[in-house]
C-alpha cells in the first residue's frame, strides 16, 4: 500500500471471507479510509524503489571493455 500523487482510492478486504474481493470494507467507512491514508503518508519508502532510483539516476553506467566483448570467441 503505497501513497501515490493520483486520488486516494482504499480498497479493504477481508481475505478469510472474501478470498475473491468482492466486498470492500472501506465503502462507506470515510473514517477507514482516512486512517488508511494516513498510515500510507507515514510509511517510508520501499528499500527496493529507493535502490532503483539510486542505480537509475546517480550511479555511473558501467561500460564494458570493447576488447573483451569482441574476444569472447564466437
């Protein structure tokens, strides 16, 4: 569960009597929603979304050495 920048929308379930989530419990329950929003603004952010950033933006690309992949031998 994850705060994104589009409208809240919970979706709440209760998966030892509803295993095909059909029933959402956050429907009418504005107060369940709200605390359920909340909690997702406190939560830090995934270790694996952070790590992807990191590699993505501000770690130098690794280029092989063009003699090496040429000699692998075909």
């Amino acid at each position: 569960m994850r705060k994104a920048s589009l409208p809240p929308s919970v979706e709440l379930f209760d998966l030892s009597k509803d295993k095909s989530e059909t029933t959402n419990l956050a429907d009418g329950n504005a107060d369940l929603q709200g605390r359920v929003t909340a909690l997702a603004v406190e939560m830090r952010r995934a270790l694996l979304v952070m790590e992807a950033v990191r590699l993505t933006f501000f770690v130098s690309p690794v280029t092989p050495d063009p003699s090496v992949l040429f000699n692998l031998g075909d």
